[in-house]
C-alpha cells in the first residue's frame, strides 16, 4: 500500500528536512488530501502540535472528511488520541509517548488500546542508524530498533518505521535494517523516510511493508501512479480487478496490466487488459458507459486491485448496471435520480416542482408523523416519505451523501470509547 503524507504547520503543507529545515510548503492540503486518497490512505501529521507550537485540528478534521487519514503529531494522551478519532482518523499514531526512558510504555499503550482499539494504534518507531531517538528525534533512548518491535506486537497494530538519518534527503532507505524489522514485527509495517525511486517501493513493497512517502512525490522525483504501480505484485502479469461504484456495488470483474493501470491513472477512466482481445481497452470506449475512477486500493498481498469508479450507464455487456444484475436501491442512487429531476427538470415533475420552504415544510410534517405512526407499517411509510425529502433537500444544497455518512462514521468511532450511548450509530 501507498501512503502518502501531508505534515501540516500553520495550516498548511510543508516537508522538512531531517525534521527541521522546510523545504517547501503548499497552500491547499484539502485538494492533496483528494488527490492522495485516489492512491491509498493519508499520513496527515500536525506538525505544530508534534512541536507544542499550536495546532491545525479544524484543518485536520476536514482532511478526514474528504480522505482515508491516520493521524499524528502530538498524540501524548488518550485524550489526544479520542480527539483524533473524534475528528474521523481511521487510525492514531503515537510517538515519543509509546517509549519510556528504558523501554515501551506499556501502561500507556494498554490504556491507548483499550480506549481507542489496538487495531487503530500505531506506534512511530524513529531510529537514528538502528537505535530508537524520540522527543522530536534529539533523544537517543539506547533502545534497538530490532529489539523494541517485538516488545510492541501486543500493544499496536501497525507500525510506522522511519530511518531518521535519511529523512527528507531521498538518499533511499536502510533496506537491511527494513527487512531486519518486518521480519520482527509480526505486524503490518510502514516504512518512511529517503524514499525516492520506484525500484526502492518494489523492494520494500516485496517485503509485505506499506510505503510512505512525501518529499519525493512532493518534488516531483516519484509520481503517485509511479508509486501505486511500483508496489502492485505483477508476478502472474495480470492482477484481477474489481469495479464497484461508491455505495459499494459490485460492477464488474477485470484484469489489469502495469500498462492498463498506468493509462488508468492518466486518463482517469479505467482500463482494463482483454484476455481475448490481447490487448489494453478502456471501459465504454465504444459504447460510452465510461469508469470515472474515484479510487484505487490493492489488496493485502498486492495481487488484486479494487477501483471505485463512477459508472456511466451501464457496466455488463448485456446492458444491466452491475455484471452480476440491475442496480440495488441505496440512498446514493436515490439522490442521483434527485439531482438529474433537477438539473433537468421535466414537466409535471414532482421532486423538480418542489419550492426551497415546501421541502422544508414536508420534512418537518413527515419526521412528526413518523414520531406518530402507531404501526410498523406506517412507520416504514413515514420514514421512507422522511428519508426521500431529507435526499431532496440534501440536492438542492449540494450536499454529497458520502459527508452525511462520513459524519456519521466519525460519531460511531469517537462514541465507541466514550460509550455515549446518545451519539451511537
């Protein structure tokens, strides 16, 4: 997997390096945010709070809204960490807190555990020519870097291993010391820190290790789709594929090729390769039903592909939507048909008719009856009359579904170690 990081200071993206020196910095961390998650998960790393220099939690929580993030910088509490769920990371990363003076923090990283679950929790292991340097990397614990992973397995899920002499320089990585502490791990490991060439991804990829990266797509030394192809497993050539679109569908099952996913990525409409054909074809090239793809991820062992695409039309052949069958109804298809009767309003259109204050009015007047349905059967016809003009005023608004449940994703993570049972979803 490709993890491509965005360190925040002063509301914005920098790079630094050795930790220290900036090198550059942009002025639109949202708009990467968009452009990384087409790729894998986002590193977002609060820099000032790492550096007890302020902040950026509105910022970050708005990344988390648009992105797949973890999160870091700063996390020396559980407090922090809940804060960090709270704002919809799907994971926290933990630093300088995780180690004591003569080891791991134990304590801590049980309470952590408990609080936010082990599986979200990963630990930043910063080494300094193999020994472990925390406290903004000025303090050399005396701890090896080899010894302390293991002693982390029953306290994190994920680990975020950096060789600190090479940060920010893209020199390349210590891949010895790399396979030395995946080999240890027992646990998915992420690698960071030098890398600058897609031959160096392969490598670390073929190790079953994730790879972070930032200076290096920041300068322009390693494009994404670079990267992404770079750590596929193309030993059998071809790699399944399977196109779903946002609610999850499935649309179809494909193959791709190094070529099919590199014309993917620069055109932005999937590609696939044609066993039959023996040949690279785009998705409704000559019938129009086109893929818009919204995101790429690859499996755990890197030998399949996943592609969220928008579909145009119809993705089977024989004219249904999905491969396997029509469209199932969801709320997202829903607001689709919503918007079009807007955009394109038709005579005698109901949903197109509809005033800004009446479909305010009839929201309000459906939540009230469903409140008083006395049957299940009025429930389920209030509801869904409560459902349909809640999409409709969520249309006129231009306010995407995906946040709605974006929200609602965040409540379910941030209520889970409070226990708040009034936020539950």
């Amino acid at each position: 997997m490709i993890i491509p990081s965005i360190d925040l200071s002063k509301g914005k993206a920098v790079q630094l390096r050795q930790g220290r020196d900036k090198e550059l910095e942009r002025d639109d961390p949202i708009a990467l945010a968009r452009e990384f998650d087409r790729y894998g998960e986002v590193a977002v790393i609060d820099l000032d709070a790492a550096f007890g220099t302020g902040d950026n939690e509105s910022l970050v929580r708005q990344l988390c809204a648009v992105a797949d993030c973890r999160v870091g910088g700063g996390v020396r509490s559980v407090e922090k960490a809940l804060q960090a769920i709270g704002a919809g990371a799907r994971k926290v990363i933990v630093g300088t807190r995780a180690f004591t003076s003569t080891g791991v923090d134990e304590a801590f990283l049980g309470e952590l555990g408990q609080a936010v679950g082990r599986e979200k929790v990963i630990v930043a292991v910063d080494a300094y020519d193999g020994e472990v340097v925390t406290k903004g990397w000025g303090h050399r614990t005396g701890l090896r870097v080899t010894e302390v992973v293991e002693l982390l397995g029953p306290h994190a899920g994920e680990l975020l291993f950096t060789c600190v002499e090479r940060e920010g320089l893209m020199r390349g990585t210590d891949l010895e010391l790399v396979r030395q502490v995946v080999a240890r791990a027992h646990m998915p490991v992420t690698v960071a820190g030098g890398i600058a060439s897609s031959d160096e991804v392969a490598r670390i990829s073929a190790l079953n290790a994730h790879v972070q990266l930032g200076m290096a797509i920041y300068t322009g030394a390693m494009s994404l789709p670079e990267a992404f192809s770079a750590a596929v497993n193309w030993d059998s050539g071809l790699v399944p594929t399977i196109a779903c679109d946002p609610s999850g569908q499935v649309l179809m099952p494909a193959y791709s090729t190094r070529e099919s996913l590199e014309r993917t990525f620069a055109t932005g409409n999937a590609c696939y390769y044609s066993r039959s054909r023996q040949k690279v074809w785009m998705k409704g090239e000559s019938s129009g039903n086109v893929q818009r793809l919204l995101r790429a991820r690859m499996d755990c062992d890197r030998d399949a592909l996943l592609f969220t695409v928008s579909q145009q039309g119809a993705a089977c052949h024989t004219g249904n939507y999905s491969c396997f069958g029509g469209r199932h109804f969801s709320l997202e298809e829903l607001q689709e048909v919503i918007l079009s009767r807007l955009t394109n309003p038709t005579p005698g259109s109901y949903t197109a008719g509809l005033s800004d204050a009446e479909v305010r009015a009839k929201l309000l007047e459906e939540a009230g009856e469903v409140v008083d349905a006395k049957t299940r059967d009025e429930i389920v016809w209030e509801a869904a009359d409560v459902l349909y003009f809640l999409t409709v005023l969520l249309a006129r608004e231009k306010v995407p579904l995906e946040e709605v449940f974006g929200e609602l994703r965040r409540r379910r993570l941030s209520s889970r170690p409070q226990a708040n049972t009034s936020k539950e979803n």
